[in-house]
C-alpha cells in the first residue's frame, strides 16, 4: 500500500480501498502516519473533500531515496500491468456514481 501511495500522491484513503478491493482501515493510515511515512496531503477536491495522503522525507530516507523520482519508472509498471493511476479513477468514479456520489 505505501508503494501506491507513494506512486499516486496525493491519494484518498478511498482511492486505495478500490485499487486494492477491499477496505483500507484507518488505523492502517494511522500506524504509516505515526512510523512517519505519510502525511495530510491537500484535502481531495471530490464530494465531500476527503483527506488525501502523501509520503514524507522519512519515507524516502528509509528506502534509500533522494526524491520519488528514484522510484521505479511509473509507466514501465503501468506496461506492465502492475499499477494504473487511470483504472483507479474510473473505479472511483464508478463507485461515487453508484453510490449516489458519496465519498469517503
């Protein structure tokens, strides 16, 4: 989870739940927040405007990074079909759509 995170910043915790099909707690968020590796990113502009995440400094130092541009290269993995920024919006946005545009 903190590899999309870091690769679809900022994200909701909402996003996240619907990549990887299933709930993402928040006490899941919370423990990344208090072992340093993520912040509050800017709240989301979708309905309800729900927080979004980022990594943090501490997140780069303690995986050997200078910037997230040292992460793998993001469309090589999308090639792949490991990641997709694009399928993640449609299922969000068929997920707000469904659920009467509602959001977490």
């Amino acid at each position: 989870m903190l590899a999309a995170i870091a690769y679809l910043q900022p994200v909701t915790r909402g996003e996240l739940s619907n990549m990887f099909g299933k709930e993402i707690s928040r006490d899941m968020i919370a423990g990344l927040r208090d072992a340093g590796f993520l912040s509050s990113g800017p709240r989301s502009p979708t309905h309800g405007a729900p927080y979004t995440y980022v990594t943090t400094r501490h997140f780069l130092s303690a995986f050997g990074l200078e910037t997230l541009r040292d992460l793998p290269d993001l469309e090589r993995l999308e090639d792949d079909g490991l990641l997709s920024r694009h399928s993640l919006v449609r299922e969000d946005l068929a997920k707000e759509v469904a659920d009467g545009g509602e959001q977490d």
